[in-house]
C-alpha cells in the first residue's frame, strides 16, 4: 500500500459526513471519579418518557434539541418547530429596554410558553422552558439583586453563604418565571490573562469543587426542596478546561496532560453532580486541538457514563459552528459527540432542517437523538415543567418586590464583607474612626456601581451603565457616607482628591479596571490597563500632603500594583462587589470605640503577581514567587507589615485587549504604516508622514482631546494609498466574529470621498464609501467582523487592518477597536 493510499485509507476511518478531520486526544474515562447523585431516576418518570418518545415525530424530537436566543424567535415560530427552550442572552431584554418591569417579561414568556403547549400543533404536549445567565445574581434584570463576582466569593470561603445565594438568585429568577440558570462557572483558572477569571472561584480545584456543590444545591434546593416553587435548574459551566487555555485566550486551547485535565479543570463536576446539577454547558475551548463540542470521549464516555450525569448537555452560544467542517447551521459531530441542547441563537431554522435531514439519512442516530430528548425530558419533568402552568402564574412569578429584597440584600453585604482581603495595613489606618473626622473619598471607581458590578451585567460587557440603572444599590461611596454620617463624621467626595480648607483626616481612594466580560477582557499581562497612572498619581498626591490614605481596588483578577500599594498606607482587594457597596464601609470604618465593626475574612483565592509578565501564576507549580500567596490575607487580629514593595521595569502593554489604534498609536501588536504601490509600508512617525513621488496619502499629527492624539489623513486622488495597522504576528479574531463584535473606526471627515473607499482585514475588502462620504463630527464606523468572515476573510490569522482608496479624500482619525455590537450595526451593502 502507498504512502498515499495509507493516509486516505486513515482518513476514511476518522472521517464521515460532518466529522473531524483531526485525531481526538486518548482519554482514559476509566482513570476519572465516579459521582453520586442525590437524584435518582424515577423507572415510572422514565416510562412516562419511553411512552413520550414513541409518540414523537422527528420533527418534534429535533425542536427539543434546539435552544434560540429570544430576539431570533417568535411565539409562532415555537409552535412550528417544537421549540424545547429559550434564553435570553446577555443585554438582552424585552422591547430593547433594560429597565423592563417584571410585567414585560411576564408578558413575552408567557407568549412563548403559551405556542409551546397550543393544542393546534397535534403533536405531543411539552411545555418550554426558559433559561438566563443569572451568573452573579439575576445581573440581567432590572432592580435585581447583584451578588459579588465568583472571584470575591471564591476568597470569603464560605460554602455557606454561596449556598445562600444561590437560594436567593433563584427566588429573583423565580419573580420572572422563569426555569433555568447557567450557572455556576466552575472554571479553576490557570491564567489571570483570561478575561472571564472574575468568574472563577479560584485557581485551587479544592475551593472550586466546595463551591460547585454549595450553589448547585442553593439553586436547585435538596431532598423534599429539589426545584420546588423555589428553585430553578442549575448549569454546571464550561466544560471542561476554559480556565487553563493557552496564554489565558479565551475559547482557546487547554494543552494540559489527562491527568491535570482531570484533577485540576475537571474538580469541580463530579461535585456539582454530587450536588443534583441538572445541566452541563459544555466549552468554547479545545483541548489539545480538539475542540469541545466535538469530544465524545469528555462528554459521553466521561461526563455521562463514567461520573454518571444524567441531566442535559447544552452547548454555548454558537460554539458548534467553531468546530471544524461544521457552521452554525449544520454540525452533526456535535450532537453525536454529546451536546443534547444546541445553544443556537440565530440559525436555529437551518440547524433544525439539518438535523431532520441527517436523522434521516443515518447520519445522526435515532437512538442519539432518543437519549438527547430523553435527557431534555427528564430535566423538565424533575423541575416541574410539565405540571406547573403559565409562568405567570406560577408561585413568585410577578413578585416586584423579590427583585433587591432586602433579605437578599442582606446576604449581597455580608458577601462583600467577607470577600474583601486586606493586603496591606503598615501604619493601622484601618479601621477608620469616623466620630468627628473628615474622610476623604477619592477615585473613579468610588461613586460607581458600574465599576463595582462589572461585566454580565444589565449589558454583555456591563460597560454601558450608569449608577441611574442601579436603582436601590449602593455605591462604596454612598455606603461610606452613611456610616460616616451616622458616627457624627464628615464624608467629602472628590473623585481626583482635592481638597480645600480643613486636611482630611483621611482618605479612600477606590480605582480599578472598567467592566469587561469575555473577549474584552483577555490581556496580554496582568497590569491594570485603565487608571493605572491616574490611581498612583492620586495615591502620592494624597501621601505628598500627608493625608493617611486607603487604597480599594475594584478588579477581575489579581493584578501587578507594587507602585500604587507602597504609595498607599493601607490596600484592600474589593474585587468586584456588586450592588450593596456598603459591604466595603462595613468593614473599613471603626465602630463607637475604636474597634473594628467587622475584621477582614478575606484570603487570596488567587496568587498575586510581583510583575505585570508573571503569568501564569498558581500555588504548587515550580518556581512559585508570588508577591502575595495564595491564602494570603491579613486581618485587625492578625497583621503583619508589608514595607515597601520592589517595582520592577517591566514594559507592559497599556491599551485594553480589542484596541488597536488609540490616540492615534498602535497598540496591541500593531503599528501604524501607510502606503501605495511604490511604497507599502511607511511607518507613520514623527508630525508628518507622506507616501514618496506623487504624495498620494499624506498623514500629520492633529489635536482632538489632547496634543497630537489623531492623524490628519488627505488622499490627493493621484492613484490607490492606504493607511494600515500591520502586527508581524497574526491575531486570531475568530471568536469575536463568532461574538458578534464590531471593528470601529473613529473619524471625522473633513472632504467627502469622490470615489469607493475601501476597509480590508487581511486582503478582504468591504466597502465603505457611504460612510465617508459626508463631512462631519467625530463618529464611529462600525462593520461586523461577521461580514468579513462571510466574504471569506480569515479572521483566526489577522495580520492587517486597511483603509483604502484612490480617489481624493479628507479624514482624521484617532481610533480603531473592538466593540460590542449595537442596534443598527449592519455589513456594508458590496
């Protein structure tokens, strides 16, 4: 046999229609923990299902299997393909409006619920369900309480207290009538440069593992409570290995060995099933090449015969279409390897013809599909499904006041005392007596509860916010103010820390990183990428008048602050707290006396890094030097001095992931360069650039917010120029494609465009003459990345971003980033 016959002979085993042209990793399901869980399987609940499943069409079995985002779906559309279930994504709500009341909601589920069960259809009665990322807290509702971040959490060590949460989240999803969280994250995070870090417990599986069973059950509720009135199905979530992939990339690929993928990514399911979760979300990422949503070995032979899940497997948003040889719309090696519920927001009309066809030709299994919709089936009927009615009508639904009760509230405040982790108190400014003192209260993060919410928050990213939105929140602030105020001190706000008159006796000054969630928040190192000169110049202004100073530092991650923690007498880790910023006054003021009113529990759930390049960073790996270890936290009982930290020189990227112009600079990778036929690639530096000979494109240095932060670009219409933002290395851009971001160009046009105007990715064009074709203000253009991928760009390997044109057109521009996508975000007509 040839070489060449052999390869082909290979090939025909490992491939057939829709399958993975790559060797899937050796996985030993043998090797991995066998769960116990609490919820057995009922034989006449699974004959009531058998008798279901006979009197199914394929038709009806397929649309069970399907799962639309609510903006893509009809009440109608329900109705007439057997839509199993709903989600609304993040940001997502009812009427565009993010402060919908509760009847709004009501209103469109019911609509919805009602098509699921209309007797019009003739097929077999099965109620829909719905599902919401309530990841920390109900975060995507209006007047909902917000928990602290998992990463805050995850450093109270309270399995306790997440218990309670979980109960009280599931009361507040209850109010909406609603069945189904995705959550909890049960990532253990190896790399503090992922940008979904803030939602992990910590980088200990142990923590993890204690965790995943403490909110799985306050969720879902145990013995005679399991998914009572009051509690909704939980999603044990991704699985399995997105906290360990490569550089911390988000959706990216986890190299680690069998036995790491096992022990360290993998603690926290056999737990979460010990615990009756009734839903897996299976991963974005890859694991050594293979992605996620084509293992069968991870999530058959493992997850569902050898830990013994028998609840359903749902795959992330559009993660199927990232597999190799499938789309959006098309992916019958996903639902063989194991994923029962495709999470398919948009496409789910062509994924359901798909699937009917591929049931029918062979190529998906009946009995594949039988045990998909039997899972379904069995998770509906545990939670009530079938029996409890119009979700309005059901127990809490409709219940205003559920939403921030004060009970849950309550909860929310002790979480954030106990999640705060004091790591410096060298001169015992803390506590702070406030009875007759003047505190200053300083920073951009100290009267913002955007800031202190973070991401998945009323929005994706959670960075569209303002305190208005948050109605009966507390900022750390206002919740400072209060405490002050009733001690019978004086509370000043001064968010850049000036002051007149009297000396404060002290100050807090609250800094930190801007919302982010997935994408937006990868970093390239674990510096802090916005405030981190405006934080440390406030700190030494305040030491430099001699005021006693507090630093709180509002972040996702652990992050390389030595400057701003020697500059400040005392430094405390809020992480990212949420809606009841009082926590944070709780434990900083003194009570009448002097004493503390609350100690710090806090512990590092995460190792903190002595430079911004030290990534990844976790206990136990060779070479360990944190600046601070994990487990590492002081208290009032017991502290320790600090003393003044090393500050190394290390060069650190300062623009956020996803920004690639800014004022007017390259970042990320990229450099600025223009260009014509003669001469590609002139880098644009110095006040003045111009392509040689005939000056085509001519760039100089302007002012719009600060001294020379833009480019005045002119083509003189002399023959085809471009200006471009070139990396030497490419940048995978697949994933915010798939995320539905936006590549955005701020501009001002000073002459029209007389001709087409052209924005390439690689060597893809797009036209975007229309958008320059008026002079004006400053403005976005914005153009989906999808558009690019759907003229056949190949946004994994970007290497280049370029404006071109050849006719006469007068420009200036200061930036080029990655943004959330916006209504009316449309590709340019071609």
């Amino acid at each position: 046999m040839s070489r060449s016959t052999r390869l082909l002979a290979a090939l025909a085993l490992t491939c057939s229609a829709g399958a993975l042209a790559q060797t899937a990793p050796t996985i030993h399901p043998e090797r991995w923990p066998v769960a116990h869980s609490p919820v057995r399987q009922d034989p006449a609940m699974e004959r009531r299902i058998t008798a279901m499943l006979a009197r199914m069409s394929v038709e009806e079995k397929v649309g069970q299997t399907l799962q639309p985002e609510m903006k893509s779906i009809t009440p109608e559309d329900v109705r007439t393909y057997h839509i199993g279930s709903i989600e609304n994504g993040g940001g997502s709500v009812p009427g565009g409006d993010k402060h919908a009341p509760v009847s709004a909601w009501l209103a469109k589920i019911d609509g919805y619920w009602k098509a699921s069960v209309d007797p019009v259809n003739k097929g077999v009665r099965i109620p829909m369900m719905w599902a919401s990322d309530a990841v920390h807290g109900h975060n995507n509702v209006y007047r909902a309480t917000l928990f602290p971040h998992n990463i805050g959490l995850g450093a109270a060590r309270d399995p306790d207290l997440v218990r309670r949460i979980g109960g009280a989240t599931a009361m507040e999803v209850r109010a909406l009538g609603m069945d189904w969280s995705f959550a909890p994250t049960l990532a253990v995070v190896q790399d503090d440069r992922w940008g979904r870090t803030f939602e992990s417990y910590s980088e200990d599986p142990a923590v993890v593992a204690l965790y995943a069973k403490a909110m799985v059950e306050g969720l879902q509720g145990t013995g005679s409570r399991f998914l009572d009135k009051d509690h909704v199905i939980s999603t044990a979530k991704h699985f399995l290995g997105d906290g360990g992939t490569d550089g911390g990339r988000d959706q990216g690929d986890n190299r680690a060995s069998e036995e790491v993928l096992r022990d360290v990514h993998g603690a926290g399911y056999p737990a979460a099933v010990n615990g009756g979760v009734q839903a897996v979300m299976a991963s974005f990422s890859s694991w050594q090449g293979l992605k996620l949503h084509a293992s069968k070995p991870l999530l058959t032979d493992v997850l569902k015969d050898r830990i013994g899940f028998d609840g359903l497997v749902i795959g992330d948003w559009n993660a199927h279409g990232q597999v190799p040889r499938c789309t959006k719309g098309d992916c019958p090696t996903t639902f063989n390897a194991g994923v029962d519920v495709f999470n398919v927001p948009e496409d789910w009309k062509t994924l359901y013809a798909s699937m009917i066809r591929e049931v029918r030709d062979g190529t998906i299994p009946m009995a594949r599909l039988d045990d998909a919709v039997r899972r379904v089936l069995r998770v509906k009927m545990r939670a009530g499904v079938f029996d409890e009615g119009l979700p309005s009508s059901r127990p809490h639904a409709g219940d205003e006041a559920l939403l921030g009760a004060p009970a849950h509230r309550k909860i929310a405040r002790q979480a954030v005392r106990e999640s705060l982790v004091l790591l410096k108190n060298d001169r015992r400014v803390l506590p702070i007596d406030p009875r007759g003192h003047r505190i200053l209260v300083a920073g951009a993060g100290a009267d913002s509860i955007t800031k202190q919410t973070g991401g998945w928050t009323l929005s994706w990213q959670g960075n569209d916010n303002t305190n208005a939105d948050f109605p009966g929140a507390t900022s750390i602030w206002s919740g400072i103010r209060a405490a002050v105020e009733a001690d019978g001190g004086t509370a000043v706000l001064s968010p850049d820390g000036s002051f007149t008159g009297r000396k404060p006796d002290a100050a807090i000054v609250v800094f930190g990183e801007n919302p982010y969630a997935e994408f937006q928040g990868d970093q390239a190192d674990v510096a802090l990428h916005t405030e981190n000169a405006e934080s440390l110049a406030l700190l030494r202004k305040l030491r430099a008048a001699g005021v006693p100073t507090v630093a709180v530092l509002l972040s996702g991650r652990p992050l390389y602050l030595n400057p701003q923690i020697n500059a400040a007498d005392a430094f405390v880790a809020a992480w990212l707290p949420g809606s009841e910023g009082g926590g944070v006054a709780d434990v900083l003021l003194a009570k009448p006396g002097g004493a503390p009113a609350h100690d710090f529990r806090g512990r590092l759930s995460f190792s903190w890094p002595k430079r911004p390049d030290q990534t990844p960073l976790n206990k136990g790996q060779a070479g360990y030097d944190p600046q601070f270890a994990f487990g590492y936290g002081l208290s009032y009982a017991q502290s320790a001095r600090v003393g003044t930290l090393p500050e190394p020189m290390v060069a650190a990227e300062t623009a956020a992931p996803g920004v690639f112009l800014r004022e007017g600079t390259g970042t990320n990778g990229f450099r600025l360069t223009i260009g014509d036929a003669q001469s590609p690639h002139i880098a644009a530096v110095g006040a003045r650039v111009a392509t040689y000979g005939s000056e085509a494109l001519t760039l100089r240095r302007v002012d719009r917010r600060r001294q020379e932060d833009a480019w005045a670009a002119t083509w003189s219409g002399a023959g085809p120029a471009w200006i471009t933002l070139e990396r030497s290395a490419p940048i995978d851009l697949s994933r915010e494609a798939n995320g539905a971001m936006v590549l955005a160009l701020e501009v001002r046009v000073t002459s029209p465009a007389r001709g087409p105007v052209s924005l390439l990715v690689n060597d893809t064009a797009l036209p975007v003459g229309a958008e320059l074709s008026r002079a004006g203000e400053w403005r976005s253009i914005r153009v989906p990345l999808r558009c690019f991928g759907s003229a056949a760009a190949d946004l994994a390997k970007v290497t280049s971003i370029r404006l071109q044109t050849a006719a006469t057109l007068g420009m200036e521009l200061s930036g080029v980033s990655l943004q959330e996508t916006a209504a009316g975000d449309r590709c340019p007509a071609r």
